[in-house]
C-alpha cells in the first residue's frame, strides 16, 4: 500500500466515527428526551391541577419533595418530569412577578419574587433568541403577506392564465384520430423535455 492510500484511510476514519458518535450522542439525547417526556405524562395524570404544559403554573419551591412524599413516583421520575416541565418557554414566561405559585394539591403557597421574574426574562430572551438562529434566513427583497404570512408565496407569485383557445383548437384538430393525438401528445412533451 502507498503512502497515498495510507494517509487517505486515516482521513477517513475520523469522519465516520466522528459521524457515529454525533449519531450516538443524538440517538441517547432522544431516549433521554422520551423518558422525561413519558415522566411527564405520568405527573400530569397524577397531579392534572397543578401540572399542565399548555396552561402551566408556577410550582411551589420545592415541589418535587412533596411528590416524592406521596410515593407515586419514584425520584428518579420526579427529576425527570421536573427537569422537562421547568424548561418549557410555556412555564418560563409564566414566571411572572406576583404570579401565585401552586402546591401539589393545588393550592396557593406564595408567590414569584422580582428577581425570580427577572431571571425568567431573561431565559425567555435566551430562548428566543436561539429559536431566531435556528429559524432559515428569509430572503431580503420579499415582503411577507401582512394578511396572511402562509399565504405570502401564492400571493406573490404571478398567476398563470390558462391558454383556453389553444388547447379547443387542438382538441378540434384530433377529435376523430386519437392514436395522432397521442402522437402529438408525445412529440410536444419531448420537445418540452429536451428544451
């Protein structure tokens, strides 16, 4: 073997094991996310007045020992619902100050604090800003649909008319022969291909 084929193996060995690592890193990032995930649903079942990712609530400082208490789950599952729920921007921009915090059964044991709000802010700002560099670039020259932005490409584009006279012309044509209809089918749709 040469020196060429050496150094070219050596090349490409790193990029796949670099390749299967991030697919490994991902593939037990995903399982982690499907275990808090599960977690999770288990809590809202046991706890649905307190614990609602679409309406949530602030918690009570502490909450996840008076879930253990109750002995439903097991801690490990607390800290993983726990670890999911608190994360959610849902729950973050409900930090409010003055916002009431909840207990497990439901009711009101204090409330968010200033700083607390203030760091939940902040969080949210931080949130946002990496949806934004995560969201594609849209092109400068394009304005959006201010009526509807899903709507801004086929209002943008310019509609194509139909040619309705053409095409009576060529059905008139070939009314009575349809084996040279086909054939004139064929010849224009490989002129259109080989253009």
């Amino acid at each position: 073997m040469s020196e060429l084929e050496v150094q070219n193996e050596s090349q490409v060995t790193p990029v796949t094991e670099e390749v299967s690592a991030k697919q490994k890193a991902d593939a037990k990032r995903q399982k982690e996310y499907l275990a808090n995930r599960k977690a999770l649903d288990e809590l809202c079942e046991l706890y649905p007045e307190v614990f609602n990712p679409k309406e949530p609530k602030p918690l009570q400082i502490g909450i996840h020992a008076a879930i253990a208490e109750d002995g439903k789950l097991s801690k490990t599952r607390i800290r993983r619902a726990l670890n999911l729920y608190v994360r959610m921007r849902s729950y973050i921009a409900c930090l409010k100050e003055g916002a009431e915090r909840v207990t497990v059964g439901g009711t009101s044991t204090g409330t968010v604090t200033a700083e607390e709000a203030q760091h939940a802010a902040g969080k949210l700002a931080e949130i946002d800003k990496k949806r934004a560099a995560r969201r594609p670039a849209k092109p400068a020259g394009r304005k959006p649909n201010k009526a509807h932005p899903s709507k801004a490409k086929k209002a943008d584009a310019p509609k194509k008319q139909p040619a309705k006279a053409n095409t009576s012309a060529k059905k008139e044509e070939f009314e009575g022969d349809s084996e040279a209809r086909m054939a004139a089918k064929l010849a224009a749709l490989v002129n259109k291909r080989s253009n």
